[in-house]
C-alpha cells in the first residue's frame, strides 16, 4: 500500500546564483526530483527538465534567466504519483556590482561635477557630501540626488565627495575620492 504524494511546494528567490528547494507533502514522504524550466509561465506541457537538476535544492543559473521554474516531484518506497508545483515568476539576473565612482568636472564655485560609474551603465542613486578637510567628516549636501551637481557659493573651500548605490539590477554602494577643494569664481 502506497500513499500518494499531496503537493511539492519551492522555496527561494527566483534569481540567477540564488538556491530553490523543493518540500513534498506529506511532511516526511521520500520523492525523487526533476528542475524544469519553460519561457512560458502557464503551459504545463512545455517545461522542459534542466539537465543534472535532480535533487531536493538547485541553484539559479544564468540558462534560467528570463525563464520560468518548477520542479517535478516523483514519490518514491511508499509514496506514489507525480505532483509538480507552481512555477516560480521569472528568474531575474543576478544584480550587478557598482564597483567605483570618480567625479569629474571643473572644482569651482559656479562649474558642475558629474559622477562617473563603473559600469557606466548602472542605475543608481546619489548623495553628494561636503566637508572642511580633504579627510575631514562629511555631511551630506541638502536635495543633491542626481548623476551631477551644480558647486554653490556655499561649496567655496569645501572638499566634495559622492557616495553612490545602486538600483534595480544593480548593487554595492561606492564613495568616491574627495575633489581639491573647491575655488571661487573666476579664481
């Protein structure tokens, strides 16, 4: 007498690098597993089985980017049936490290400093600080958010930095070197 498999549920975040595990219910039932992965999320009969991916856990790779995932569950020694779980959504790319920020641009008083990014593509947000020493401690600028930042009277002597960190598929935060310190108009 074999008890049937009930469900297989996954667990983990659907993301490249990231692990998926599998739970079969009932708690304690013995399954083998199959990984499969489909580019569409609905269509049962298109999920194809993701070659090697044959235990209880299987990490993301970079094959399964864009594509949708589940895994099949087969009840083995005193568990019988087949029982898949629900797909997981998309699984996204690994985020990408933000790994350096340099500040260019003319360091005066009325002159607009931009920060460069390594990779230059990244999505990111920005804080631009000031401080009375190159090595001094920095306070944020009030409102400077954006990829540049327009030097203001109230910058004239000050030391500038920019700590940047990044968005959507993008990750890390980085702080640049600190700029001269900033001159006056026309000096």
């Amino acid at each position: 007498m074999t008890t049937p498999l009930e469900s297989v549920t996954i667990s983990g975040t659907a993301q490249e690098g990231q692990p998926l595990t599998a739970s079969v219910s009932p708690a304690g039932a013995t399954a083998s597993y199959q990984w499969m992965q489909s580019s569409t999320k609905s269509k049962a009969d298109n999920y194809q089985p993701i070659s090697g991916a044959t235990s209880e856990a299987y990490t993301l790779t970079a094959a399964e980017v864009g594509k949708y995932v589940l895994c099949e569950a087969a009840g083995t020694e005193k568990y019988s049936g087949t029982k898949r779980s629900s797909p997981t959504e998309a699984v996204k790319a690994k985020p990408i490290a933000v790994t350096a920020v340099s500040i260019s641009g003319t360091v005066q008083v009325g002159q607009t400093l931009t920060a460069d990014l390594t990779p230059p593509e990244a999505t990111a947000t920005y804080k631009w600080q000031k401080a009375d020493t190159s090595d001094g401690s920095y306070s944020d600028i009030s409102g400077t958010t954006g990829k540049t930042y327009l030097l203001t009277e109230a910058e004239n002597g000050k030391f500038i930095k920019v700590v940047v960190s990044g968005t959507g598929s993008y990750t890390g935060t980085v702080e640049s070197a600190p700029t001269a310190a900033v001159s006056a108009t026309g000096a």
